[in-house]
C-alpha cells in the first residue's frame, strides 16, 4: 500500500512538474530576444530591462493576490481558474507587442496573469508531501521551471533565424495552453483543500500574523535578496552571452541565437541544482543549504561580468555553475516557509514572500541596465560596464547570507527538515 501510494505520488508530482514547465515557457521568451528587440524598437539597455522589469512586477502582484486567494477558496481552484487567464495573456503579447511601450504593457499584463500556476502548485505540494521530502518535491518542481526556461530559450534560439522573433514568440506562448491542459488533468483528483482557522484564532490577521513570525520573515527577507540576484541573471544572461559572441565576429542575429541557445544549456544544469538542493536539505538542512548556495552564487556575481574577453565556452561553463548555485537554494526558502508558518497562513506568507521577492526581481534587471548603459556613456568600456553591471547583482544579494545565518540560530529554526535546521 505505500510503495502504491509513494507511486501514485511520483506521477501526482510529474504531472504537476510537466504543466509547470509548459506555464514557463513565455517566462524566457523575451529575454531570449532583447539583443534583436533593442536594435528592432531603438531600445536602450535600461528601457530592455525595463520590460523586463514589468513582467516581474506584473508576476509579483499576482502572486501577492493568488496566496490569498489560495488560502481562501482553496490552491487547486486558483491554479485552474488562473491557468485559463495566463493562457490568453501569454498569446496577447506574442501577437500584438510592436515596440518598447506596448511591449512594456503588454509584457507587465502577462506576468500579472501568469503567478497562478507557482505558489498554489507548491501549496498544493505542501499538502501532499511530508517534512521528510517535501524539499526533495519542491525542488522537482522549481527545476521543471528551469526545464521550461530552457526549451523556450532554446526554442527561440532555434526559431528566430526562420520565422523571426515574432513566430518564436507565438510557439512558445501555446506552452500556458498546454500547462492549462495538463494541469487539469493531474489534479483532476486532488481534494480542493481550504484550512479553516481555530476558533481561538478566527479574528486572526493573516499578513500580521506573517509579518509578526520573526523566523518566517527572516527566510522571507533572505529570498528576498536571493531573488535580487536570480532573477538579474536570467534576465540579463543571454545577452551577456550574446554580447561575448558578438566579440567573435558573429552577426547580431547569430548572436542572439546563440546567446539563447547556450543559455538554454544552463538551465539545464540549474535542473540539477535545484533537485539536488531541495534533496540535500531534507539530510543536512534548509539553512545549511541556503548558506552554501548564497555564498557561492556571489563569488559568481561578483566575477562573472569581468569575463567578458574569456573564450564563449569558459564563459557557457560559469554560466552552468552561475546558474546552479543561483537556483540550488530556491526550493529551500519555499520548503522553510511551510515549515515555519501554520498551514491556514501558507498562502498569505507566500504572498509577501513573492511581493518583496519579486518586487526585489523585478527592479533588478532595471539597475543592472541602468548601470550597463552609465558606464558604458562613462567609460566607454564594455569590460568595465559589463563587471559593473554583474556586480551590482552581487551587492544586492550580500545580507541574504546574514539573514539565513540569523535564522538558524532561532528556536524556531528546529522546526525545519525534521530538526536540522
């Protein structure tokens, strides 16, 4: 009976992770793109991370709204009904964005749409898994995410030289459709579950109860600053990429694509850090993890950008640990939050999670432009704007380390992974 259920888990949990990595595929798509799409539209590198920055923005409001949505009318009803929304918005941008202005506004409605499928697939795993795997779980499902990053930079690389950006655009944003399709399909016998308070509790105020959750709030405030860094990179690397391609002689469209396509290979290795953190922090700890992750993710944003000159594949190589030391420790953060938090309140911690997270996310981008296109006015130095430019990642995320520490050494702390912290 267990080996059927610990079955029917797995298959629960790869369904889940499927729809999941088809929800991501828009997520990349521009980003994948910006080389062409600056010289296209007469885009500064700030305005690039700007559009960037609205989907961010857009993403954390509507993850702000689906945490409490969740824990009102239940996590399973809000990923399907949001599903539906994301679907059409991902197909409006790829159809009608034409310039910095529309894309701008177009591209902040999509990812206002597209938070349904993140927090109430990982509340609905909080429900399903126990402590003793749950960050094992959670990990499968943030590495679906990277798996879908990379086939839509991948994709994209692949499509553009053919059918320009537009047409890459179109295919990728029918992977919200079939997320929708599948997501319908693996919970199509998962209890709608709402956690009704004690009626010693019943005046209770979610956010204040979060907020007033010191420990809660210290993991809160270290993703926070892991988010900073993560979401800087993934905006901003396959233009990196690009850009050192270009030093080789490659055209602005052979760069492009292949600024895409290598990063691509990265997210597959970040597949595999976030597997393997989730795992590893289920034996040793959430904050252990955390604490080796964070430290050397920063070693990378502090280094990455003076590699500008290094050969394309030394770079490709970084860029694979880059992206799996980012990424190893997020699945951990949102493992510690079901750990610190009672279940009636899961919802509304991870709604001011991901509004200071994803607000942290989205103005990242943005800087690292502004900073990109300073030093390069300046300056007049691609080496130096593009070191600058990467570090500013890294000064972002430098308290999330301090947080963790503080963290771990809470009481409350022993609530995580069975008791290591």
């Amino acid at each position: 009976m267990a080996r059927d259920r610990q079955q029917t888990d797995a298959a629960w949990l790869a369904e889940l992770c499927l729809s999941r990595a088809s929800f991501t595929l828009i997520f990349t798509a521009y980003s994948a793109a910006i080389p062409l799409l600056m010289r296209e539209w007469s885009m500064s590198a700030s305005e690039a991370g700007l559009i960037q920055s609205a989907w961010h923005a857009g993403y954390l409001v509507s993850l702000f709204a689906v945490g409490f949505l969740a824990d009102r009318y239940g996590a399973r009803r809000v990923l399907l009904l949001a599903s539906i929304a994301a679907s059409a918005a991902a197909l409006v941008f790829a159809l009608f964005a034409d310039g910095f202005v529309s894309a701008l506004w177009l591209y902040g409605l999509t990812g206002l749409l597209s938070g349904g499928s993140y927090t109430p697939g990982l509340t609905l795993i909080a429900e399903r898994f126990a402590a003793q795997n749950r960050g094992r779980a959670m990990g499968f499902y943030l590495a679906a995410s990277s798996f879908g990053y990379a086939v839509s930079l991948l994709l994209t690389g692949l499509l553009v030289p053919y059918i320009g950006w537009r047409g890459a655009f179109i295919v990728t944003a029918c992977g919200p459709t079939t997320g929708t399709l599948i997501a319908w399909y693996a919970l199509r016998g998962t209890p709608n579950v709402v956690h009704p308070a004690p009626a010693v509790h019943a005046a209770d105020k979610p956010m204040a109860a979060v907020l007033g959750n010191k420990p809660a709030m210290l993991a809160i405030w270290a993703y926070v600053f892991h988010s900073w860094e993560l979401l800087g990179l993934w905006a901003w690397l396959p233009a990196f990429l690009a850009a050192s391609s270009q030093q080789g002689g490659s055209s602005v469209m052979q760069a492009a694509s292949l600024g895409a396509m290598f990063t691509a290979l990265t997210y597959i290795t970040s597949m595999g850090g976030s597997i393997s953190g989730g795992s590893l922090s289920d034996r040793r700890g959430r904050t252990w993890v955390i604490m080796v992750m964070s430290c050397l993710s920063l070693a990378c944003s502090f280094s990455f950008g003076w590699m500008i000159g290094l050969p394309l594949w030394l770079l490709v190589v970084v860029a694979a640990l880059y992206n799996f030391t980012a990424i190893g420790d997020s699945s951990v953060y949102s493992t510690a939050v079901t750990e610190l938090v009672p279940p009636r309140y899961l919802g509304a911690a991870y709604s001011i999670r991901s509004v200071l997270g994803f607000g942290a996310g989205a103005v990242s981008p943005w800087v690292f432009g502004l900073v990109l296109d300073a030093t390069r006015a300046s300056a007049g130095s691609e080496f130096l704007a593009w070191g600058l430019a990467w570090s500013s990642l890294g000064a972002g995320a430098l308290l999330g380390p301090l947080a963790t520490w503080r963290l771990r050494r809470t009481p409350e702390s022993r609530k995580m992974a069975g008791g290591l912290r």
